[in-house]
C-alpha cells in the first residue's frame, strides 16, 4: 500500500511552474544533483532524485516507502557575488494583478506548510557566499545572528501567514562545485565513483556514462508535472533511483569484466577459421558494444541483451560447442525477435552480444 508521502506528492498542487533558466544555471543544477546522488550512493542511502516537481530538487528517502522529504532550490551566482538575506527574503510583485511572487525562502517554506504532516528538510543550494554567514558548507538558519533570523521568520510569516517557523529545517549551503569549471569536476568525481567501486586500475571510461545520465536528466527534467497521474508516474518518469544506479553499476561491472575477454574470442574464431575481415567487424562490433553498455538509458539494447541472454540460458549448446554454432543457434532461437531490430542492430553488432552473453554464463 502507498505511504501517505506517495499519495500527498502527486495529490498536492504544485504552486509555482519553473521559470526561465540559463542553459549555464541548470547545467550546474544537473551536475549538483549527479555530485549528490553519488555521495548518496557511496554513503550506502537510499533516496530518489526528483527533477522539478514541486522543487528544483525534489529528494525521497525511499522508492518503496519515503518516510522524509527534502526540497532543494540551487541556484548560482558569478564567481565572486554574495548572497544577502535581502536577495534571499524579498519577493517580486505581480504583474497584471497578480499576487506577488514568493521569496527563494518563502517558496521553500511553501513546500513545509504544504507537505506539514510529513518530516521535510529545506535546502538552498548555491556556489556562491553568503555575505552574513562566515564561509561554511552548511549553516541551518537558526544558527545565524538574531536580526537575520527575525528578518527570515517576518518573511515567512508575512508572505505565508504562517505563525511558527522552524529555521532549524532551512539549509544553507554553499557547494564545492565550482560553477567556472563544473562539468569538469563531476566528471572526476565519476572517476573517483569508479576508482571506489571497480579499483584503481579501471579502465572504465567516465565520458559515456557522465553524458547518458546528464540526458537522462534533462528529459526527466522536462517530462510535464502535469501528466504525473501517480506516484508511479512520478517514478518513471520524473526521477532517479538507487535501483536505477545499482542496475548500471552492475552493468558497468559487468562490461568491464567481459570486455578482457575478446582476446579469448578472437583465438577461438581464429581456430575455427573466420577471415580477418569477419574478425576485424567483429573486433569493431565489441568495442562498440563495451561502450554502449555504459548507456544508462539504452532501453532498446537492453531489450534485445535481456532476449539474447534468456536465449543462451535456455539453449542445449552441449559440453563444448564452437562459437560458430553458438552464434547460429542462439540466432534460430531468437530469429523473430531479431527480425524486429536488424533496422537498429547490424549483424556483427548482434553476433558480439550472443558472445558476450554466452560467455558471461560459462
């Protein structure tokens, strides 16, 4: 049965749509999200990552059960500006009769007020300093100086007419990814991700990966709020999950211990007589495929890997079968499925994943 959280996050209106965002702001916000996502998953968490739904960053504790909520807004400054609890508290007026819009903090306790039955954390996340904080990675604002705590309290209390307001759940934070150089800092951070999880000596490229998953945020990113039916929905369509990364990583470890063993291929097709132009497409086809299994969004390969790796497990091979008869066999068994991607998959292509699959179940 649903968590009341499920229920409440797809029941609950979202008061306010995104605004514009320079390709610069969310580019960072993605590559926060991933930075955090990773610390998340090194530090043995579970979490969900919701992209703009009902936040910048929406993140659960629990695909199965959330129990806590955290609503984050990141949001950047050039190199060198401050934030000021004015910048933080003030709200726009409205235009054409319209309320006035709400504060960067007044939007956060919004998400507080509308989500009150359940535990909730607010995050304000920025590259910048914050001119009334001394320079720290997290402050809670009811660690700051009187008057400033007053002033976000009045804030809150005037634009939300809430009475109490809890600034020890209010976060700011000031994040060490840099916005001049972002990019290239996540992608040491994957490496690092890689290092702690397959060793050292890897040689897992981070690129494939770094720019599979940043689409797959952008187009979780856009998916419309609007269409989001249920917290399954929402799942689906709008989020990433431990279960999602744990997935890759298995794939990734998978990749790197089936791509060492082309040379053992290579060897055995050598044997059984395949020319050098068959075993150069070949070649091509493996090294292709070791690269495209690090797709995290590959939907229509690991379709057609999921076919070719029941086929191989359901298959009579017998004690010591050439690679030739493997790849035959296993493409009789899934001769109609195979019909239905050769407009995707070239021969080689197919024949490199019914090796790689065979091996994997020696």
């Amino acid at each position: 049965m649903n968590s009341a959280i499920q229920s409440d996050l797809i029941k609950v209106p979202q008061t306010e749509t995104s605004g514009s965002r320079s390709p610069a702001r969310f580019a960072y916000q993605r590559n926060w999200a991933l930075a955090e996502l990773i610390e998340y998953h090194l530090e043995g968490k579970d979490y969900v990552f919701a992209f703009e739904f009902h936040d910048d960053i929406l993140i659960l504790d629990s695909e199965d059960n959330p129990s806590s909520l955290q609503f984050v807004q990141v949001k950047t400054k050039t190199t060198g500006q401050k934030w000021t609890v004015h910048e933080l508290t003030k709200s726009e007026k409205g235009k054409k009769g319209n309320p006035d819009k709400l504060s960067i903090i007044g939007k956060l306790y919004e998400n507080k007020n509308n989500f009150s039955s359940h535990s909730s954390q607010l995050r304000f996340v920025t590259n910048a300093y914050f001119s009334f904080i001394a320079p720290a990675p997290l402050t809670t604002a009811d660690q700051l100086e009187k008057s400033d705590q007053d002033k976000i309290t009045n804030t809150v209390q005037a634009q939300l007419g809430t009475a109490a307001v809890d600034l020890s759940t209010l976060q700011l934070e000031q994040s060490s990814l840099s916005v001049d150089d972002h990019e290239k800092h996540i992608r040491g951070i994957l490496h690092n991700f890689f290092e702690q999880l397959f060793g050292s000596d890897h040689n897992i490229p981070v690129s494939p990966w770094y720019q599979s998953i940043s689409d797959q945020i952008k187009v979780k990113n856009n998916y419309p709020s609007k269409q989001i039916k249920s917290f399954d929905d929402l799942i689906r369509n709008k989020c990433i999950t431990k279960s999602e990364i744990e997935d890759f990583v298995q794939r990734v470890s998978h990749s790197h211990n089936g791509s060492d063993n082309w040379d053992l291929i290579k060897s055995k097709l050598q044997m059984e007589g395949l020319g050098l132009p068959e075993l150069i497409k070949l070649k091509r086809s493996w090294q292709k495929y070791t690269s495209d299994r690090l797709d995290y969004d590959n939907d229509a390969l690991k379709s057609l890997e999921s076919d070719i790796a029941n086929a191989v497990s359901a298959a009579s091979l017998g004690v010591a079968p050439t690679l030739k008869d493997v790849i035959s066999i296993i493409r009789k068994d899934t001769s109609k499925k195979l019909s239905k991607v050769t407009s995707i998959f070239d021969k080689h292509y197919i024949d490199t994943i019914i090796l790689w699959q065979y091996c994997e179940q020696l």
